[in-house]
C-alpha cells in the first residue's frame, strides 16, 4: 500500500437494533413502520452523488420514515434532509441506486421498497422525481411501472433520458423526462443493481437466460447482455453473451457497472470479480478479484487520477482498492474502519470521489445499526 487512507464514518442517525430483531429488513414492512425505535432512527444512505454546482454530496437513504433524500456538506462534515416526506407515499423507503444529475445540476432519482409482494395491490409504485437545488423544489415526475418500485436508473443527459429496472418483478424502461412519457422496454428476469451506458448513449443491461447456455460452474441460470439504442429504439437480446462465472455456485449476479472507457464497461460481480466488457467485440475479459472471493464489489468509480477505485467485502471486512488500469494492478488501500473505536463497514454500495483523494463509501444492510457514510482521505 504505497498511501495511508484516514477512515472517519458518519451517521445520520443512530440505533442499536436488538439482537431479537435481527436485520431490520426482515422484519414486515408494517411492523417497522409501527416500531418507533426503526422508523425514526433506522437509516442506511446507500447511494451518492457530489453535485458540483453547489458542491454538496446528495444522499439517497434508506429509511421507515420516508426520509430518504439528503445532502452532505464535505466542508463542515453535516447532514440536511431535504424533507422527501412531502412528496413520498409510506411505501417510498428507499433511493437505493437511483441518483443522477444533469448538465444544470437538477437532481433526479427514484423510489425503491421494503414492503413484500402482499402489498403490490395496495402500493402505488416507485415514483420518479426532480430536485432542483436553486429553488429547493422537490417535484414527482411519474411512477413510470406501478405497483413496481425501482432499484436503480441511469441518466442519458444529453437525450435526458433515464433508464430503470424494477423490482420485485424486473421490468426495464426508459422514461423521457420532456414529455415524461414510459416505455417499458421489456421483462428481463434479471434486476440487475445498475446500468451503465457507451459513449454513444446505448444502454447495457441484463437478462436472465434459462436455455440453451450457463456461464457458472454450477449451471446456474445466465446473467446476459443485453443492448438498447435510444435513437432508433432497438433492443438487442445477445443470446450466450453472458458475464463469465470463476466460482463454483456462482450466480454471477452483476453488483455494479459503469463506462471505464469509450469502448469498454467494467462490471463487479456479487462474487468479487471485476471484467471488462468491450461494445464492440462483446467479449468479457477478466481483471481480477480484488479482495477474496464472496467480497461484493459494492461500489465503482473513475477517479480524478484516472484510476479505477473499488469499494469492495463484506461481513465487516471491506476495503477500498485501486485498479491502475494500464497497468492491471490492484491496490488494497486499506480497510474501511474506524481505528479508534474498531467500527467497521459492514457492506459496501456506493463510491462517490468528492475532491481529489477523497471518496465517499455509502454502507448497507448493517445487522447491528443504522449504517455510515464512509470518508475514506488518501494522504
């Protein structure tokens, strides 16, 4: 490790949750919203991004209380809800990886769930929404799929199209925020945790194929590319272009994806293993798992330097690393922990660099806690 990482956490709000209760998401919706203790005080921000017109770290959160939209000043180190209550139905308990910003710095994101299927009929789906951050206005554009909630968009900011997949049952759409029209695009079996699009604005997704090929050592079903061109609306399923599997039962379930290059996508898998997937040939190349296998890659960015930075583990042993990308070397940076106390990151989500050097890790699905916001400063 050629830099020290100094790690300090921060919370929005605290609990301590009893240990009868275990993860709180596996307690039914209802009754969490009912518990005072989790609806007022259970938080995970589990997605960021720095927005640099105001330059505020905007917080997508998980929350009972429908308090799930915040910013984070990295200069005085201090949480401000930006009161999505106002618009939020009680089934709006998450922006799970759902934040965009455009050209002007207009915030945009959508609502994920924690209510089971038993409440699809009664849920009016996740809800699509724009914040202006010079008028503070917070304003609902459309529940594009109902009763589906939404676990992750991506912003097209040139043709300001968002692009989302659904969840329970993953449906992908493209909502064109002008005429706030929906498409739905297709059912794809597969609601993959994010999208990422090429440097012509086509959008790379997933699909679930059953038949005819696995890509796991377990002969599992396939995680498979799929492709979408905005301008003449085509969507391409590429049948036996699936992500590779390394592990034995791997799902090869994809974690994370974003545009490393022109031509190429980098993908984290559940498992740990990073690929590269080239647009243009449609192969995958493997890089490497940079931790032990099983260690998630939570989160992904292009760092100021160039770099690939990775947030990455799991069961409170996750840590920060650098891919030098011409060189194909991982760096561990260091564990995301709290030395002076011993906290550690229980898992990772999201990764957000705010100035050089300094990343923002958003942790999730704490056993024991509401979860951090994770400053992570290369010195």
């Amino acid at each position: 490790m050629s830099e020290k990482m100094k790690v300090t956490p921060f919370l929005i709000r605290d609990t301590q949750l009893p240990s009868q209760l275990g993860i709180a998401a596996n307690i039914p919706f209802e009754e969490a919203q009912n518990n005072d203790e989790l609806r007022n005080n259970w938080f995970h921000p589990v997605c960021s991004r720095f927005n640099p017109v105001d330059n505020l770290l905007y917080i997508g959160n998980t929350a009972y209380n429908n308090d799930i939209l915040y910013t984070f000043d990295p200069q005085n180190k201090t949480f401000t809800s930006l009161g999505f209550q106002r618009i939020a139905s009680r089934y709006d308990a998450k922006v799970h990886r759902s934040l965009e910003i455009d050209h002007n710095g207009i915030i945009y994101g959508a609502t994920a769930s924690l209510h089971d299927l038993d409440a699809q009929h009664i849920a009016p789906g996740g809800q699509i929404f724009q914040y202006d951050p010079k008028t503070r206005e917070l304003t609902t554009l459309a529940i594009p799929v109902p009763p589906w909630y939404i676990q992750t968009i991506v912003l097209d900011p040139d043709r300001m199209i968002l692009y989302g997949y659904t969840y329970q049952a993953p449906y992908l759409f493209r909502f064109d925020i002008p005429t706030r029209e929906t498409t739905v695009l297709a059912y794809t079996g597969n609601d993959g945790h994010n999208l990422a699009l090429d440097k012509d604005g086509n959008l790379w997704a997933y699909w679930r194929q059953h038949y005819g090929t696995s890509s796991t050592l377990d002969s599992s079903p396939q995680t498979t590319m799929l492709k979408y061109q905005p301008d003449t609306r085509e969507l391409t399923w590429l049948k036996n272009v699936g992500v590779p599997g390394r592990f034995e039962n791997d799902w090869v379930y994809v974690d994370f994806a974003l545009l490393g290059d022109e031509n190429n996508i980098y993908i984290g898998t559940t498992a740990g293993t990073l690929f590269s997937f080239c647009t243009n040939d449609q192969q995958f190349q493997y890089l490497g798992t940079p931790l032990l296998k099983d260690s998630r890659i939570g989160g992904m960015t292009i760092g100021k330097d160039g770099n690939l930075y990775i947030a990455a583990g799991r069961n409170y042993r996750c840590h920060l690393v650098r891919y030098l990308r011409p060189e194909n070397i991982f760096e561990d940076l260091g564990e995301i922990k709290d030395l002076s106390t011993g906290e550690a990151c229980c898992d990772t989500h999201f990764i957000t660099e705010t100035s050089p050097g300094t990343f923002y890790i958003s942790e999730t699905d704490n056993l024991r806690r509401s979860s951090y916001l994770w400053e992570c400063c290369l010195e």
